[in-house]
C-alpha cells in the first residue's frame, strides 16, 4: 500500500509542476524580410540610345554680288548684246523694228546658299553616368544638311520707243509670241515696255555626319511616373568633305518606363566656327555670258567671297536603353 501511495503522490506532483509551467513557447527560424525595389535611375548607368534628329540651319551669312547697270539712250539693234540670251530679242527685227530707242536697267545677282540646310536624320549614342547627377556620352548623326553652290537671277526692264509708222500693240503681240516669258507693258501707241527675268539654281547637297561629345547633368524625380530633366553641352565635328568644328549647349527631359528602358528628348543649339570659300560663281562662264546678255558690265565680284558655315539647332527624339 505504501509504495502505490508514493507512485500516486509523484504523479500528483508532475501534473500540478505541469500546470503551473506556463504556455508552451514557440521558437520558429524564419525573419521577414523588405521586398528590394529596383530605383528607376540608378547612380551608375550605361546607356545606348537610338534617336530621330530634325536639324533646322539657321539661314544667315549668305555673301552675295550684284552688277547694276542703267543704259540709254540705245538704238536697235544693241551690238553689245549676246545673240540668243536674254536680251537677244532686241536684237530681232522681226520682232523689235530697227531703230527703236531703247532705255532701261539690267541688273544681275548672284547669292551664296547657305551652307548647312535643314533635314531630317537620325543616329546613336553611347552615355556613361558614373554619379546619380553626372554622365558622359557620344553620339553619332547623320542627316542629308550640306549645301554647296549658288544662286542667282537676271531682270532686264526697258523701255522701248518705236520709230513712226509702228504700232505699239503690234510689237507687243510680237513679242509675247517671240517670248512668252517676256512681260510687256503698252504706255501709249508708240512706247512699250518690256520686262524679262531669268533665275538659277547651281547647288548640290550632300549628307552631314556629326560627332559629338556630352556632359550631362539630370535631376531625377522617382514615383509613380520616372522622369529627370537634364541640361547637357559640349563639343563635335561635322564632317562632309570637308570639317566644320561646334560648340554647343542644350536641355531636355526622359521619361523611365521600367529602370531599364526609357524614352527621351532634348534640343540643342550648335555654335558652328568654320567657313568657306565659294569662288566658283566668279568663274562661272554661264553667268558671265547671261550679265552680257543683259548689257552688264560683268562687275561681279566681291574682295572676299568667305562665308560662315551656319549655326544649326538640333531636336533628338529617342528610345533609351539602360544597362
């Protein structure tokens, strides 16, 4: 009896120590953890971007000469006239009668074209941010901007007096059937005037390739939508035969879709510094030949015929790439 007495009493005892022990403690390894969120601009980056260009030449810095000359009193025919050129219908009896009077102006002009013309284009770059706020790049665009040649017109206005015995409405139909591209005036029965024009247009274009260098300096603004403005400048080359040097400074705004793709656009302003030397309207034996035929003197010439290669301002619309 003793012994299942003593059995009972420890059981007793472990239950009631179990009782009094307290609630059972739970011990797990797990910790939680922050999600890590990918920020849309990150503090190192490269970049490859692909870029349309509209690039709008300024139109400035044309050289241009102009041979002035009043005539008169002349009678027909005009010797000094070329036969066939502009002023060749004077020279014609069937059209003009022998020994009219004739009085005027002739005037030639001949105008440089500007050198850079606008165009569309496009190119790459390769960009380098080695801080949140600065970057480094180059980029290459292509676009059909060069121009190269001249301009030019002729104007003849004289005024014709027949000699009696003529109708003035009679030449006047002569003429417009001799030249539709002479204009004529009819003052009185006896006088006319006539008025004939001609221009030219002696230019080629080629394609502009430009390098350019940047440093970029952004402000990014993370959120819902990821955008930084950024200003930029630096320097390039534009080469097509020739090597124009730039200068140039510029601003623009990217949007982030995901941290690694984007969408941009930016203008910029290029301080173009070269010249140069377009002679060979000087030399020119059509232009000659037509400032005869117009009665000229041929005094086309100018002591300096250098001319500034045009600034261009420069609009990129592109897709970005980040890596």
């Amino acid at each position: 009896m003793m012994k299942k007495f003593t059995l009972s009493a420890l059981a007793a005892i472990t239950v009631a120590g179990t009782a009094f022990a307290g609630p059972e403690t739970v011990v797990t390894s797990k910790e939680f953890k922050q999600p890590c969120v990918t920020p849309c601009f990150r503090d190192t980056e490269f970049q490859l971007d692909l870029f349309y260009s509209y690039n709008n030449a300024e139109h400035q810095g044309s050289n241009s000469a102009t041979d002035r000359h009043f005539f008169g009193p002349e009678t027909t025919p005009v010797p000094t006239l070329v036969p066939g050129g502009i002023g060749g219908l004077l020279n014609d009896p069937n059209v003009i009668p022998a020994g009219s009077t004739v009085t005027g102006i002739r005037r030639t002009e001949v105008k440089d074209t500007p050198y850079f013309r606008d165009g569309s284009g496009g190119g790459l770059g390769l960009n380098y941010f080695f801080y949140r706020y600065f970057g480094v790049g180059v980029e290459g665009n292509w676009w059909d901007g060069v121009n190269s040649g001249y301009t030019g017109s002729y104007i003849s206005r004289e005024l014709v007096t027949l000699p009696a015995g003529f109708d003035a409405n009679a030449v006047a139909a002569a003429v417009v059937a001799a030249n539709t591209k002479t204009g004529v005036t009819v003052l009185n029965p006896n006088t006319l005037v006539l008025k004939r024009s001609a221009t030219f247009n002696r230019t080629s274009t080629s394609a502009a390739q430009q390098i350019a260098g940047n440093v970029f300096l952004r402000y990014p603004f993370e959120g819902a939508v990821c955008w930084a403005p950024y200003i930029f400048g630096g320097g390039g080359g534009i080469f097509d035969g020739e090597s124009t040097g730039f200068g140039h400074v510029g601003l623009g705004v990217e949007f982030r879709v995901t941290p690694y793709m984007g969408f941009f656009t930016d203008w910029r302003w290029e301080f173009t510094g070269g010249s140069y030397n377009n002679n060979d309207w000087r030399n020119d034996s059509n232009v000659k030949a037509l400032a005869r035929a117009l009665g000229g003197y041929n005094r086309l010439n100018i002591s300096d015929n250098n001319t500034n290669k045009n600034d261009v301002n420069i609009t990129r619309v592109g897709v970005r790439f980040v890596f």
